[in-house]
C-alpha cells in the first residue's frame, strides 16, 4: 500500500467533452470536467470561448480527499477490530483500499481500468483473499465507474464497499437532492458507528435541500430499495444525477459549518458527498463474527459481484 498523501500517478481519459483523471492510489477520481463552449464579444467580434467546469471538489483539512473507494469496510467498527474465525484483526476507517496502490489493468481513450489484490498487509488487517477491479469509463455525458469484486480464496468473503465523491456545491444557490422515491427513513452515525435508533426522513416529499446546514448533525444513510437514481443540483448550474445498481444505500454528507471545510481554488464553493454504499457502518455494540453482520455483501469462493455508479453531469447556460 502507499502512505496517505504520497505522490501517485495520474491517469487521464476524456470522451467528447467529458474529462477524468484518476490517481492509481486508492483508484481515487480526481476530477471529473465538462468542457463547455459559450459564446463571447469583443470589439464587435463574435468568438467562441472554450471553459471546463469542475465537478469534483479537494475536501480539505477536515476529510482530506477527492473521492475515495470505502472496501472492506464503511466507517468503522468498534475498538476499528473485526473478528474472524474467532481472532481480531485492527481495520482501519473505511479500510485500506483509499491507501492501496493500484496496478494498471489497461488505459485506453476513454477508459481506464485498476485493479487491487490482497497482500500480506492487507491479510493482517482482513483475511481474505480478493481481486477488486476499478473501471473508469468517460462518455459525453458524465461518466461512469463499475466496481468488480472478487472473491479469489477458499472461505466465504463478508466485505463492504462503497464510493465517496465529494462534488463542489455552492450553498447560496440553493443546492438540493431530488429522488425518484425518497426513502421512509434514515440512519446516522454517532463516531462512525451505526445508531439503533430510524430517524424519520429529514423533509418531505422528494426534494430534500443540501445545503451545508442540512447536515449539522452528521450523514444521512438512506436505504434504497426503490430509487435507483437521484439528481443533485450543486450550485453554480451544475447538477448531477447519478444512477447506480448493486448498491443498497445512499448516504449525503458534509463535514459540519465552520470547520476549514472550503474546497481549494473553489471561491465559495464547498461539497456535497453523495456516497452510494454496499453494506452499513458496523453498529456501536457488535462484538461478532464480521461473516454473521447482515448487512454486508458476501462472496462464495470464486464468485464476483459488479457494483456500478453513473454519473450524468450538466451546466446550465446561465453558468
């Protein structure tokens, strides 16, 4: 694996106006850009001007990362110990893939594709034997990502995923998040860890507002057994509507007002995280086998199960 925050290598693939660049630590997006064309004047001289708008936003001192990959774990467990076959093991926050340096399956145009097997580091902290493929593939539109994990030991593999995009939003523009069916109810975390407690969901109806504010009491994880998409509007005439298959919650977050949480060279702009997940965070009082949580995927030896996120991306003209 590679220390958080060292230097990585930069992979970039496009498709028309569509414009990505990855690193091969953690398989992290870095950007996502829509080149955009708008007219201009000067001395009575009509030109075209050619911009790129920014999707993808740094997060900061506060979460200090793009848009990190969350396997084998989501959040945390409690004293960050799972237990397997009766023996703890230390797990990390989120796990250890945002760290991992990944090898290069193949790059083309508009297509890269990672890839991520276990080491004897990675058995020390989760032992089980896997293969997780990262693909980034640009169209016109936005892009999409489709993440492949494979179970390649002999034992049943429990494991969580997820992915945790940090789009640039800005909040005197009203940012909200539109469902196709708003879920009934909500979870949240207290340190990382799952609450007992189903909160009612946060408005009614299906705009719910995504303001910074709205999230002064940490994430809302959202079970999504009807919706398959959302669309959130940013600010600035950016929206995003992402669709995803294979994963069974969405959570929207931001790290909490007034706290250094500015995105870089972003003027007044900071994020919105909207995170599909497989699985949950562990709940503050589990102390079992990480193979009985129901909540988690789980792979028979030799099986793999695809998980994939496409994201639509759009500025209006009054941008």
């Amino acid at each position: 694996m590679s220390p958080s925050g060292a230097s990585s290598e930069i992979l970039e693939v496009s498709s028309g106006p569509s414009r990505l660049r990855v690193a091969r630590t953690g398989a992290e997006l870095l950007s996502a850009e829509m080149a955009i064309t708008s007219s201009a004047s000067s001395a009575n001289v009509l030109s075209r001007v050619d911009n790129s708008v920014e999707f993808i936003c740094f997060g900061g001192e506060t979460w200090p990362h793009h848009a990190p990959v969350l396997f084998p774990a989501i959040c945390r467990h409690p004293d960050d110990t799972i237990t397997v076959d009766g023996r703890p093991h230390r797990l990390g926050h989120h796990g250890f893939l945002r760290d991992f340096e990944f090898s290069v399956v193949s790059h083309a145009d508009d297509e890269v594709v990672l890839r991520a097997t276990d080491t004897a580091e990675t058995h020390s902290q989760y032992p089980f034997s896997f293969v997780v493929d990262i693909a980034y593939r640009a169209v016109p539109t936005g892009f999409q990502v489709d993440f492949i994990v494979t179970n390649s030991g002999s034992d049943p593999m429990p494991y969580g995923l997820g992915w945790h995009p940090a789009f640039r939003r800005t909040n005197d523009d009203r940012p909200s998040v539109t469902w196709e069916e708003a879920p009934e109810h909500v979870h949240r975390v207290r340190e990382n860890l799952l609450t007992e407690t189903i909160h009612p969901p946060p408005h009614h109806g299906s705009v719910w507002p995504a303001d910074a504010s709205q999230f002064s009491a940490g994430g809302l994880i959202c079970p999504v057994p009807v919706s398959s998409s959302v669309r959130c509007r940013l600010g600035g005439g950016r929206s995003v509507e992402m669709s995803w298959r294979g994963f069974d919650h969405l959570t929207l977050w931001s790290p909490p007002t007034g706290e250094g949480t500015s995105c870089r060279s972003a003027g007044d702009a900071d994020l919105l995280c909207v995170e599909p997940w497989r699985g949950l965070p562990a709940r503050a009082d589990w102390t079992g086998e990480e193979s009985d949580r129901v909540d988690l995927a789980k792979l028979n030896p030799g099986d793999s199960a695809a998980h994939t996120v496409r994201c639509t991306l759009s500025v209006s003209d009054t941008h």
